[in-house]
C-alpha cells in the first residue's frame, strides 16, 4: 500500500477531531442527538479548516449503524464506506466540475428515490460557489422543499458568491481560520504519535506557515518527513521550506529601525546564503513591518496568529519609533514588495529597498513637535532635554537645520542647536526682518499638511523655509525627492494658493535647491556672543547623553568631534 | 363562493382569518418576509390536505410554469381528498399571457382547490381580477422585528432578552427566515440553556456583511486607525477576500456619495428614499454618515478605493497588505 499523507491518513472522524470549530461542533451534535438537523447546510470558511471533513462527519452521524448519533462509530459498513468516499448514500459532488444546470438536474431526479442501505440519503456539494446561477435556481426548488430523507450539504470558500435566496434556505456555518495555537498543538499530537522528532519552535513556524489550514500544515510535515525521515532539526526544516527563521526578520528589522544599512544587508546575505529566496524575504520582512504597525496602532490584542513572545518582541523592537514612521516604511515596503516580485534581479532590488529602508528619514508627526515644542518652553534651560527614545533624537536633528520652523525665540527659550556651521552665512536682512514667527510657520505648515498632507510633509522635509513680505523660499538638497515634488508646477500652484488663503495676501513660491543640507539657521539666528556658550552647552548634552555614552560603551571609543547629520 | 372583498391584510391577519373562516379559494401572498409567507403556506397545507406529503399538494414556479398548466392543475378535482392546494411560487415570473389566464381562473375559480400565488417581488401583482383572491401582505413593519425575533426565540423553548434580540439583528439583519435560521441554532448550541446570552450569539452567529463595513465606515470617518484596523484584521481572522470586503467599503462609499449629493440637491426625502431604493431607518444612518465626509474626503476616498481594486487584481504582494494600506490612508487626515 502506498504512504497515505498525513492530511488523510488524520482526517478528523468524529466531530471531536474537528480542530478549532468548537462552536460549530458543538451545535451540531447538538442537533443529531436532539433529532433536530436542518435539510440544508452551508459550510463557509478558508481552505483546510473543516468544512468538507465536518460534512463527512454529519453524514456519518445521520448514517451510523448506531445512529443517529453525535459520536459516529466510525467502524461500521456505513462510516467506513463514507470514510473511504463510496457509500451509495453520500453522494459527494464537485461543484467546480459540475458547475452546470444537468449536474444539479440529475441530482433532482434521483433525490426522489430512497436510500439504498442508509437512513438518509446526503448530498455534499464542495465549492459550491462554482455553480452557475441556472444550476443555483434549479438547486434552490429542491431546497425549499427536499423530501424528508434528502440532506444536502454546500461547502464553499467564497459564501458570498452564494445567492441570498440559497442562503436563507440553509443552516449557515462560518468555520474560522484555525489559531497557531490550535495548529501547533494538533502537529504535536500527530508528530509524537509518527514518532518524528521536532522541536517545538519548528512546530510553530509550521503552524504560522500554513495561515491557519490544518491541512497545509500537515502537508508540511510531510514534506519534511519525506526528507529527514524521523528526525527533523530546525535549521533544516527552515531550509526545506523555504521558511525564513523569525529571529532573523527580526534582525533586519531592528537594523532598519537602526537605520543601519550594513546590518540589513549583512542580514540579507545570511538568509540568502541559506537558501531563502529574496522574494520570500521580502514578504517576510512585509508581514512583519504590517504586524508592527498593527501593535504599534491597535496593541497586541488584534494579532491573532503571533504569539505572545513574538508580539512582545515586535514591541521592544519598534519601541523607539512612532506609529507614522513605522507606516511609511510599511508603505515603502509594499510598493518596493512589488517591485521586487516583478524584478529580474530580486536580490539587487531586495538590497536597495534595505538600504532605502534604513536611510529613510523617520516622519515627526506635528502633535509630537507641538508637544515637543511645549516641553521645552516650559524648561528654563536651554538645552538638548531628554532623550527618551531613538525618534526624539531626530526630531531634534531635523530641529536643528530648521530651528526656525518650530521655536518663537530660539536664542531664549529653546533648545540651541547641537552643533552649527563653523563659518555660518551671515543672515539675509530681508529674510531676517520679514520672517514671521516660528509657531507662525509651524502654523503654516499644519495649514498646508490639512489641506494636502503630501505637500506638507514635503514642506516640512525642506531644509528652510524663508517667508518675506511677498514670497515663500523654500530650501531644499539639489535632486531631493522633496525638491523634486516642490518644484512640480501643480505643487507650486497649490502651494501658492494655500498660502495666499494663510496669509491673506499672495506669494510667490520660489523652491531653491543646495548642494548641502541648509547649515545655516542655527548660527544666523544666534547673536554672537551666545554662541560660543550654547555650543559648549550642546556638546556637553550630547557627551552626557545616555545613547550615546552607550554607543561609546559598545564601540570603545569617544566622541571626538560633533557634525551636523 | 369567492369572497369579493377588495383586502390588503398584513400578514399577521393570517393567523386569525385561518382560524375563523373558510379557506377561501385563492389566495394572493406579498410581502419580503419569506419566513411568514412560507410559514401561511404550510398552514394552508394542513388545514387542506394535511402536514405530510400528498398527491393533492403541487408546487409551480413563476419561472419554469404556464398559466395553462396551473390554471388546469387547479380546476381538476382532488383525489381521496375534498381540497387540493396549488402553490405558485415566484407568480411574478410568470408572462402576461399566463397572468390572464390565471386571471380567468381567479374569476371563477374551482371550489375544490385552494391556489395560492406567491408574489416575492415586492410589487403589487398585476393581476385584474386581484379583488377577487383574499391578499396577505407579508412585509414585517420595522418596528415589530424585534418583538417577533423575541416571540421566534420563545417558541423555540427559551428566552431571547431585548438586548440578545437586538445584538442578533444587528448582526444578521431583520430579514425574519435569517434570524429564524439562527435562533435554531443558537436553540441548538444552548441545548437545555433557557436564556441565551450575548455572548453565545456573537459567536456562533454569522455576521451580517455589512455590519463590519459600518463599523469600519465609522471608524475612518472618525480618522480611529485603531478601531478601522481592528475590524480588518478581524475580517481578516474570518477569511473573508479582501475583493470582497473593499467591495463592500466602495459600495458603501457610494451610497454616501449619492446621498449627499441628493441632500445638497435638496432632493425631498420620500423621492430620495425612491431613489435610494431604501427604507427610512436605514437611510437615518446614512445620511448621518454623508455628515462626515466632506466632497473632497469622498473624491480622495473613492480614488483610494479605485486604486486598490487595481492593485488587489493585479499585484504580486499579499492582498491584505494593500488592503491595510488602504485603510491606513482613508484614516489619514489627507
């Protein structure tokens, strides 16, 4: 006898096998022991979840010898001939190849006749969505009033491809996606009575690999059997299944929240080495970017298919940074995803998205920079203030180059910059007398991000912006994706538009482009004789800043000297 | 005899005139609620030729029938029987020509036979000698779903609280054979419980499709990405398609749209409700939705919604990956 894979040879008998469906089965023995089964069923739920072996189950339970009974024997003619797909009775049909009006005709006819050996005579029409809409109408007379020894029994993926008047006339059941959990354990029952070998984390990545089908993830294992016989190690497994092993994704994900470009890649290169595809490793590192945006926004409890050490770890590693940053890499990551499923060359467009990850600014939302703003005017100190996580810092990097955005008076009341140009420009005096105040600015910036978001968050990635009497300067790094956008005609209309509506009078909008990021403002704004003494006080924070006495910790070094980012 | 009264009954008459009158040669039933029209056949069927199967009892469908067919089937007389019942099922489906000549037949009908046309399309049966048959209206008045929902759970042997009755309907709408449907399995579950609680029907009830979409609705036009992003990934959990779940978002969508459009119109609301196709609780809700998004939120939401079709029919990544972007960016500001 050929091997029988293990999705048949542990198809669940009774309905106590059914893994996951507690409700469901639980009703349903209900109603055989009761003598209260509806004509119709309709069984709904994703692939490998039950549906088909629950119908199987209820004909047994209708059939048995010793039934009906909600506890099939299983051992008599009846449930074996139905366990084995060849009792007379239980006609199951394949909707997907009998999808015509004459298939559902030629089930008419014959439900008028008795059963041969059985009590009940039972029709399981698998992925019944695949009817035509005549066979539907045909097969919706006969639902509305099928002889009283006729069962039928519809399993379907997609119940909404179902007609409404077929669903009003059956039982409904919607059979969920069985939990990692629930999987994980059902593989150690059946690994440890195969006698296989395989540890506990292999299980798990099996049971999330097969997105809550019982069935796929036998079929799994059985891959794995057929290759390792007996014993199976979890470096192995990983590699046959092409399962790229979570402590790695993870990796790659703190060194892009890191923004550390070398350690993704290096990452990278481990995986592929191991053999997962670069395609792969960018779904991957998709789905765990989607789930840490999902912990980030929603917490742990929307997560169903991690598990509570998993959603922890996703919680420490994306501690640091704020739910937009971790959107807009899960953006960019989509779009790159695509990219990279379409490319010739994956890996080459895996590696740019990494170091396009890791190099990617992280947004500030304004509420963080108001508040940001308003806990440093509080403070009597100038100063860097606290570091209290990876974002804070570059928010105030970013500050730094454009001090002026977000601080009324920065030679009083804010935080100086951390460091400043060594030969700062000397300020233009029409730009100096014109400009409005900084929470002015600020203020303009939030206008014009309501309005549009894109163009604001553009505007507030500029190096500096400049309002004089009857213009707006925009500075921005030549060739920046910023400058790019800016500089398109309809953004410079809307801009001129918004900002005509802020500030009650037109303006002209001209967006300049620098070699360098715009190093000047801290060093405009400062009157000279501060600046000596703010930038002692500077580089005192930063020397006394607990990241970076940690990086001097780590990397056994010192801080020689301080240069803007 | 005919009874030449010109009635329009509601369904829940039925009751009364079965048990108090004759049955009257031909009857006309209307209305939406499958449950009860379905529910008035099998009492006609026992009080003419009896609860089980019977060679007196015949079955024709609107689609599939000939006017002649039913009209000759009704004027033969039963067999070992002093009544027989016709039921035409879907009578709207039948051509004009079959509608005469059942017209005819309604006009001087056979004393023998009970026939009982079944109109499911929600119009008036056009049928000239209508006066003639006794009409049950079977819609169910807003109002009373809940009081039937809790009268159903109570002939089932137990007992359905206001709040269970209305967490039910929410969850499966108010048409009466669904909550039939799954008032007998909660029945079933609770085998022996005599109350059933909330929690018993959030589980085991399917969800109506478009209780989330409402809920996911509301959460964006509240900007909540954290409730949006909960109702997903429990549809999600529930592997529902996300072509199908932005279906529904965009078909929402769309209805918010027209109906703020014929409310800036100043459309009046009984010629917006013709419009709508909707009754005027459900259209409460919408038009406290269209309140909520501004035409620029709706025009940016609907190129959203337009570029994610596209890209779940065409793109390589994971589709609910670009459907949680989707709801990301209609929960964004701008």
């Amino acid at each position: 006898m050929s091997y029988l894979v293990l999705a048949r040879k542990w198809r669940p008998k009774t309905f106590d096998d059914i893994v996951g469906q507690d409700y469901i089965t639980q009703t349903l023995k209900n109603a055989v022991s009761s003598g209260k089964t509806a004509h119709a069923f309709i069984f709904s739920g994703p692939r490998g979840v039950g549906k088909t072996s629950t119908a199987r189950i209820v004909a047994k339970a209708l059939n048995c010898e010793k039934g009906p009974t909600p506890d099939p024997c299983s051992e008599c003619t009846f449930c074996q001939e139905i366990s084995e797909g060849k009792s007379l009775d239980v006609i199951e049909i394949d909707a997907a190849s009998h999808t015509g009006v004459n298939d559902v005709r030629e089930i008419i006819e014959n439900i008028k006749y008795l059963p041969t050996s059985g009590k009940n005579k039972i029709y399981i029409i698998d992925e019944a969505h695949m009817l035509s809409q005549s066979a539907f109408n045909a097969l919706l007379k006969t639902l509305e009033e099928p002889p009283p020894h006729v069962l039928f029994i519809l399993a379907t993926t997609e119940v909404h491809k179902i007609p409404v008047t077929i669903l009003s006339r059956c039982q409904r059941y919607d059979f969920k996606k069985v939990t990692v959990e629930e999987i994980r354990q059902q593989l150690k029952k059946i690994t440890s009575k195969e006698s296989v070998n395989i540890d506990d984390e292999t299980l798990y990545l099996i049971s999330q690999e097969a997105d809550g089908s019982v069935r796929d993830s036998l079929s799994l294992m059985d891959q794995l059997i057929a290759t390792f016989g007996s014993d199976i190690r979890h470096e192995e497994a990983t590699s046959i299944l092409g399962i790229l092993d979570k402590a790695l994704i993870k990796s790659v994900l703190k060194s892009v929240l890191e923004n550390n470009p070398k350690s993704s890649i290096e990452s990278l290169n481990n995986a592929i080495e191991k053999g997962i595809s670069p395609r792969r490793f960018a779904e991957d590192l998709l789905k765990i970017l989607r789930y840490s945006v999902l912990v980030k926004t929603c917490g742990k409890s929307v997560i169903s298919e991690l598990s509570e050490e998993e959603i922890t770890d996703i919680e420490k590693l994306t501690s640091k940074v704020n739910a937009e940053s971790l959107e807009s890499l899960f953006n960019l990551m989509l779009e790159e995803a695509e990219n990279i499923q379409k490319s010739f060359y994956p890996q080459m467009a895996l590696e740019l998205t990494l170091i396009k990850l890791s190099t990617m600014e992280r947004i500030v939302s304004i509420e963080d920079i108001i508040s940001k703003i308003e806990s440093l005017s509080g403070s009597s100190k100038p100063g860097y203030g606290k570091s209290a996580s990876m974002d804070e810092h570059r928010v105030d990097y970013k500050k730094k180059e454009t001090p002026t955005d977000i601080e009324p008076t920065p030679i009083e009341k804010a935080p100086a910059p951390i460091e400043k140009p060594e030969d700062p420009k000397p300020p233009e005096p029409e730009a100096k007398e014109s400009m409005p105040q900084g929470n002015q600015k600020v203020g303009f910036i939030k206008f014009i991000k309501d309005k549009k978001r894109i163009l604001g968050t553009r505007l507030e990635q500029a190096n500096e912006i400049v309002i004089e009497e009857s213009r707006i300067r925009i500075i921005c790094d030549m060739g920046s994706p910023g400058a790019l956008y800016l500089k398109r005609q309809e953004s410079k209309e809307a801009l001129k538009n918004f900002s005509g509506e802020f500030y009650s009078r037109d303006m002209r909008i001209d967006i300049e482009e620098t070699d360098s990021p715009a190093k000047k403002d801290g060093g405009e704004k400062m009157q000279s004789n501060n600046i000596k003494e703010q930038k002692a006080v500077n580089r005192k924070k930063i020397h006394d800043d607990p990241i970076v006495k940690e990086a001097e910790e780590i990397f056994g070094g010192r801080v020689i000297d301080i240069k803007p980012n | 005899m005919v009874q030449r009264r010109a009635t329009k009954n509601t369904g829940s008459k039925f009751e009364d005139h079965i048990k108090e009158r004759t049955i009257s040669p031909v009857y006309v039933f209307t209305g939406d609620q499958i449950y009860l029209v379905e529910k008035a056949v099998s009492t006609l069927k026992e009080k003419t030729v009896g609860a089980s199967e019977d060679i007196n009892y015949v079955v024709f469908h609107g689609d599939t029938a000939t006017g002649k067919e039913i009209a000759d089937t009704a004027s033969t007389y039963p067999m070992f029987s002093k009544m027989k019942l016709v039921v035409v099922k879907n009578a709207e489906k039948l051509k004009t020509g079959d509608l005469e000549i059942l017209d005819s037949y309604i006009a001087s009908p056979s004393t023998s036979t009970c026939l009982a046309l079944v109109f499911s399309d929600g119009k008036k049966p056009k049928l000239k000698n209508i006066k003639s048959a006794l009409s049950f209206d079977f819609s169910l008045d807003k109002g009373n779903t809940l009081s039937s929902t809790m009268a159903l759970a109570g002939s089932l042997g137990y007992e359905l609280t206001r709040r269970g009755a209305e967490t039910l309907i929410s969850l499966v709408g108010e048409d009466l054979q669904d909550i039939q449907n799954e008032l007998t399995k909660l029945s079933l579950y609770s085998a022996g419980k005599k109350r059933i609680d909330e929690a018993d029907i959030k589980s085991l009830t399917k969800k109506s499709n478009f209780e989330d979409v409402f809920s996911l609705i509301n959460a964006i036009s509240k900007r909540n990405k954290r409730q949006a992003l909960g109702v997903l990934t429990e549809l999600e959990a529930r592997g529902e398609e996300p072509l199908s779940v932005l279906s529904r978002i965009s078909w929402r969508f769309r209805q918010i749209w027209k109906c703020k459009e014929l409310i800036d119109k100043k459309v009046p609301k009984t010629e917006v409700l013709k419009l709508m196709k909707m009754s005027s609780g459900a259209f409460y809700y919408l038009s406290e939705d269209q309140k909520k998004f501004s035409y620029g939120d709706i025009v940016r939401i609907m190129n959203a919604l337009g570029e994610c079709d596209k890209k779940l029919k065409i793109s390589y990544v994971p589709k609910n990956h670009t459907l949680t972007k989707l709801v990301l960016e209609l929960c964004s500001k701008n």
